[in-house]
C-alpha cells in the first residue's frame, strides 16, 4: 500500500497536478514560484527570451566571413565567333558550367552592425523586463489571494466566537425561560441574533471556498498548505518613490526603447557610409578563364567590393524624423507614467497611513466594547437593563474586532499595491526578509 502512495504521489508530480503539501512546507514566496511556474503567459516570455538570445548570438556571427556555394549551368544557342582575315575561331561554350565556393568578409559597414548587435542586446533586455512585470502581476495576485482568504477566516472566527458566546446566552436564557424569569421576547431576540450570525457564517464559507479555490487556480496548492504569518514590507514614501522611478521593470523598458530608437538612428546613418567588404572565390567551370580551350578549369578570383548611396530623395533624413517622433512619444509616455505612478503612490501611502490610525482606534474600541459586555452582562442578571442591549453591546463588540481584523488585512494588501506599483515581487517573508525584484 506504502509503495502504490508513493507511486501516485510522483505520477501527480509528473502530470504536474496540485500536491497538498504540510502547512510548514510551503511558504508564500515558494507559491509565487509555483504560480510562475504555472503560467503560460510567464513561459512563453521565456521562450521569447531564449529566442532573442539566439537573434544576439545571429547578429554577432554577422561580424565574421561567411562561406556560400553554388552551381549553375547556361546553355547559350550561339558561340562567340572571332574572325581572321582568311580564318575564324569560335570561343566559349554551348554549354556552360559553373561549380564555385565563395567567401565574403565585411571590412566596414558604417558601424551597422556593432548597432545591430546593441540592438539585439536591448531587445533581450527589453523582454528581461515584460517577464518582470509579468512577475510582478503574478505575485501581486498571489498575495492579495491568500491576504483575501485570511481576511475572511478572521472575520468568520470572529463570528463563531460570537455565535459561541450568544449560544451559551440562549441556554441560559431557555433556563431563565423555563422558570418564566424572563420573556419570550428575550427568547426570540436570542434565537434570532444567533440564526442571524450563522447566516453571515454561511455567506463568508461561500466566500471562504471561491478564494480557496482562486488561490489554487493561481498556483496549484491548497492555500491551508501555505505556511501563515507573511507579512508584507514597504518603504516609506520617499524611498518608496525612488525606487520607482530608478527601477521599476516599465521605466526600464522605455529607457531601453528609447536607447533602441537612438540605435536605429545610428544604423539608419551608417547605411550612408562606405559599405566595404573583401571576397574570394574558387571556381571550377567549363570552359573556366580560357574560353578558347572549353575544358573544365580550377581557378580563383577575389577583391574588395565597395558601395556608397548618393541619392535617395532624402529618405535617410525622413527616417530620422520618424525615429525622432517616435521616441518624442516614448518621452511623453514615461513622463506620464512617472506622474502617476507619483499620484498612485501618493494616495497609497495615505491610504496605509489613515489605516495605521484606524486600527489604533479600532483597538481601544475593542477593549472598551469588551468592557461594556461585561457590564451589559452584569446589569442584565440584576435586570437594570433589556436582553436587547446585552445582545447589542455582543454584536458590537464583534463588530469592532471584525473591523480590526479587517483594516489589518486591508493594510497588507495596500502594501501589496504599493509594492506592486514600485515594481517588487515578494518584501518579506515569514522566516526572513527576501527583498528582491
């Protein structure tokens, strides 16, 4: 039976199906790279990364000679006659044959293709960072997934500690009811404040097992199985927005693009430069160099080859402006991300700012709203106050512990969304810190 287990459990990992895992195996930064690792998208940007790595090492090959061959055969229906006074000789071939290896080495090129090896490297890095900021969305997801579903275990615990405690009001009360202590009345607000709040329970389970299954759509494991306690670390403001604008993967991008477009314009230049490149071939033919013997002839010719464009009807300055316009727009649209990225930080930090104090708040709430059950509780026994403000300070007080719970949860995930815009995966983890891009 031990052996079978086992079986399946490398079948499950062969087939690459969700394996639950202990609570203590996995931690929140391991479910990132197994939602990573899932992603298509994420992949593919791989594999665009890999193939761009060949297009360097291609346009770096295009430095060194390369080696062609060739055949041909003509066939010409007259032959060259050359006349004599009293005499005439015909030269050449009907049939005309040509086998031959040529090799061509660029000298100078305008420095085109220097460029075109820069470009292709920008264009690697360009790729480096869509993956990045696939990353980042990958990551952003994840955590506010399993910032979600704790949110919602803390407010269903805080709910069955309430219907915990509004149970053992309602036996007491039934007691009390029996012995007609107290009214029906106080009965039925019990009974309906606790049916109430197993309502609300159903409605969060509901919610509870939508984000549990999200989680697992995201990265292939069962959320219980991701070890708790991940906190979430950000910077503060300023630094914050010097990291954005320094390094975030988007920004990056466009620098690139813009140094990619500043490249083209180099190539577009150096095509109006002298093209110069060496040659040399190594022919056998028929009837080869001496047309007048039509046998089959070995030889070898090389040069240097050279070019200059004159006229174009200004094309090259044409291009330039094009490649001038297009990076005045790669300039607009940086400054315009830098500006909101400004704005949205700004509001972030006053989001995670106004809930600091909020949860301050919020827990001298608590304390006094426990306080106030246990005098509610006190003067209901001696009949001072209704059932209904005993059952009212119960609801309240669970309110304000809900509401801690809440705004604590919500105040990690406004950390994942500043992390998010500055352009960082994962901040902190439970065993340690792992900041990193």
């Amino acid at each position: 039976m031990r052996k079978f287990i086992i079986l399946v459990f490398i079948i499950l990992i062969a087939m690459n199906c969700p394996v639950w895992l202990p609570a203590e195996g996995v931690s929140l930064e391991e479910a990132i790279q197994r939602g990573l690792e899932r992603s298509a998208t994420y992949r593919n940007q791989a594999l665009e990364e890999k193939s761009l790595e060949l297009e360097k090492k291609t346009a770096q090959m295009k430095r060194f000679f390369s080696l062609d061959s060739a055949g041909s055969y003509l066939f010409k229906s007259e032959q060259m006659e050359i006349a004599f006074p009293g005499k005439s000789i015909k030269a050449g071939a009907k049939h005309n044959y040509d086998l031959n290896l040529s090799l061509k080495q660029p000298f100078f090129t305008g420095n085109i293709l220097s460029n075109g090896i820069k470009l292709s490297e920008l264009e690697l890095a360009v790729a480096q960072n869509q993956a990045l900021l696939e990353k980042i969305d990958i990551a952003a997801e994840i955590k506010s997934s399993y910032f979600n579903y704790h949110l919602l275990l803390d407010k269903r615990d805080s709910l069955e500690t309430l219907i915990r405690q509004l149970g053992l009001h309602l036996k007491k009360i039934e007691d009390f009811f029996k012995e007609e202590l107290v009214r029906k009345t106080d009965l039925l607000e019990t009974r309906r404040k606790l049916r109430e709040q197993e309502l609300n329970v159903e409605d969060l389970n509901h919610l509870i097992a939508a984000e549990k299954f999200h989680f697992e759509k995201l990265c292939g494991l069962d959320i219980d199985a991701v070890a708790v306690g991940y906190v979430e670390k950000v910077d503060d403001y300023e630094g914050a927005l010097a990291a954005f604008k320094s390094s975030h993967p988007l920004l990056q991008t466009l620098d690139r693009n813009l140094a990619m477009l500043s490249t083209r314009g180099k190539m577009v230049k150096g095509g109006y430069l002298p093209q110069v490149a060496g040659f040399a071939e190594l022919h056998y033919g028929r009837p080869g160099l001496d047309f007048f013997k039509n046998q089959w002839q070995l030889y070898f010719q090389g040069g240097v080859s050279f070019s200059l464009k004159l006229f174009d009807w200004d094309k090259r300055k044409r291009d330039l402006m094009v490649l001038d316009y297009a990076g005045e727009k790669v300039k607009n649209q940086r400054d315009d991300f830098i500006l909101e990225g400004e704005k949205l930080l700004k509001q972030l930090f006053d989001a995670k700012g106004s809930m600091e104090k909020k949860i301050g708040i919020l827990d001298d709430l608590v304390g006094t709203a426990a306080e106030d059950v246990g005098l509610k509780a006190d003067l209901y026994r001696e009949q001072q106050v209704a059932n209904i403000d005993y059952l009212d300070a119960l609801t309240t007080k669970e309110r304000y512990e809900s509401m801690k719970k809440e705004t604590m949860m919500q105040l990690e995930l406004v950390k994942v969304s500043i992390n998010r815009v500055i352009g960082k995966t994962v901040s902190h983890g439970r065993n340690g810190n792992t900041d990193g891009h």
